[in-house]
C-alpha cells in the first residue's frame, strides 16, 4: 500500500512539472487570427511573431501613408499626432502585458504578440475611420 502512494504522489508531482512546462500563451496568441498559433516552442514563436510583428508594422506605415497623402494639412497634422498618440498606448499596453509573466519566458513572445495584434487592429481602425479618403 505504501509504496502505491508513493507511486501515486510521484505521478502527481510529474504531471504538476509537465502542466508547469506547458507553453505559456498570452492572451493575444490565442486569438483565432494570431498568426503564430500552431507554434509551440518559445523559440519558434519569438521569430514568427517577430516577422509578423515586422509585416504588420510595414502594413500600418504603409497605410499611414497612403492616407496622410489623400489628407489636407490640417487633417495630416491630427492623423500623425494621433498616431503617435496611438503608439505611446500600443507600447505602454504591450509593456503592462509583458510584466505580467515578470522575465519569464513568455514575456518575449507575450510582448510581440500584443504588439502585432494592436497593430492589426489598428490598420483596421484607419481603414474603417478613412474609408471616405481611402475611395478616392
């Protein structure tokens, strides 16, 4: 009996090891468009979010653009302020997620997730608030 528990409490302390081993994922890449969903390892995920954190940055400069161009001065001036604005609030928000996992492992990839999910929606808030400019 004895050594029954023993091997009951081992099974308890290896499945609570692999539970904590388990791949951390912030909020972000869990969305069902995160485009990093199917990696696993730390590694893996680091370089597909950075890439498309990268794309989804040129994406939005891009964007920014090709809308400040179609804009009169006055309304260029507003877009730029407030996307400077709007960066100060990705980065502040993306650094408050990334304290969250305090230096571990998952605060690499936590941390470009935010930034690429907050970018993407960002280039569908321009699209939606300038579609007026964008037809022309």
């Amino acid at each position: 009996m004895a050594a029954l528990i023993q091997q009951m409490h081992l099974l308890v302390v290896i499945s609570l090891i692999l539970w904590g081993a388990a791949p951390c994922r912030a909020q972000h890449m869990n969305e069902p468009d995160s485009p990093c969903a199917r990696f696993a390892t730390t590694s893996d995920l680091v370089e597909c979010l950075s890439k498309a954190k990268d794309s989804s940055d040129a994406k939005l400069n891009s964007l920014f653009l090709n809308i400040r161009g179609k804009l009169s001065a006055s309304d260029a001036e507003r877009l730029t302020t407030t996307e400077r604005l709007w960066n100060k609030y990705r980065d502040a928000n993306c650094e408050a997620e990334r304290s969250l996992y305090e230096g571990g492992t998952g605060s690499s990839p936590a941390y470009l997730a935010c930034l690429e999910a907050l970018t993407r929606a960002r280039i569908t808030d321009l699209w939606v608030t300038y579609a007026v400019r964008l037809k022309k």
